[in-house]
C-alpha cells in the first residue's frame, strides 16, 4: 500500500478548480485520487487540520469534482486504517507544529502548507507528499528531503512555469529525480 500525504491543490486541480493547468495535469491529479482510494493509505492529521482545509476549499454544495468525492470517501473511512491513517501534530501556534522538520526551513515555508509537512514527519514511515502545481514547494523540496520527506510533484512542468511568473527574478529551482 502506498502511504501519502495529499496537499489541498490536488484535490482542487482535480475538482477544475484551477484554470490554468492543462488537461493532462487534471487527468493525474484525479488519477491518483482515484488509485488513492482502491490501492492506497491517506495520511492525515488526528485534529483534522487538513480535513478542515480541503473542506474549506472545496464545492461541498456545487457539483461534485473528483476532489469533493475523494474528500467524501475520506470522511467516510478516515478511522478505517485499510485507507487511512491519523498521526498527531501539536499545533504550538496557529500554523506552527512541533512535529515540522526543519525551524530554519519554517520561517521560509508558507504557514498553511505546514501542517502537511509536519504530518509526513510524524509518521514513522515519513510518507511522501503529493503537490499538484504549487511551485512554492520547489524551493522547499530539496530541504524537506534532508529530514527524509520527499515531494512528488504531479505537474512538474505547471509548477515551473507558474514559479517563473511568480518568481520572475529566480532561477528555475530543479525537480526531484
């Protein structure tokens, strides 16, 4: 079974929640949702910090995409450890977990995305985390791998090229191997 951590951005690309990625990035993201369900094991928090950010940015009352289905199956079978495990993370403050690898890599880590981080940590197996195309985790990959997470970017070439418009003074981070 492979174990991840889902951050929230490959629910809502698989959703069409976001415009401008193409169809091939959508089609993985509800690939591995999909795959996720029938062969694999979600790593959440046991204080729902990402339960309450999916269902945040979710459609709950829309039309359902691929990533309000998978945020339902999760809901229905978060204490059925076949598909899901719960690892603690202690919230020190708001966005700021004991459980986060790296204090000099923090201050550089946008707060929200630290609870998935600091759940892969807390887990004895350091499960990787699956990003869709937020490219600010390409300057953060490197570091968290230093402290055995890995990233697995699902649309590595989304993720530079909104890192070059975002970051336009940067040079191009690289992508894990």
């Amino acid at each position: 079974m492979v174990r991840v951590v889902i951050d929230t951005n490959v629910l809502l690309v698989a959703n069409g929640s976001h415009q401008d990625v193409s169809d091939a990035c959508k089609a993985m993201c509800i690939e591995r949702l999909l795959n996720q369900k029938k062969r694999g094991i979600t790593v959440i928090d046991d204080c729902f910090h990402i339960i309450l950010e999916y269902q945040k940015k979710t459609r709950p009352n829309q039309p359902k995409g691929i990533g309000d289905v998978f945020l339902k199956w999760l809901l229905q079978n978060q204490r059925n450890p076949a598909h899901v495990e719960q690892v603690t993370i202690t919230e020190i403050e708001e966005n700021r977990y004991s459980e986060f690898p790296s204090e000099e890599l923090e201050a550089h880590f946008d707060p929200p995305d630290r609870k998935f981080a600091a759940v892969s940590n807390a887990h004895p197996q350091k499960p990787p985390i699956l990003q869709a195309a937020d490219c600010k985790w390409l300057d953060w990959w490197e570091k968290l791998a230093e402290h055995g997470i890995a990233v697995d970017f699902l649309c590595p070439s989304e993720a530079r090229q909104f890192y070059a418009k975002k970051f336009p003074n940067n040079s191009q981070p690289s992508l894990p191997k």
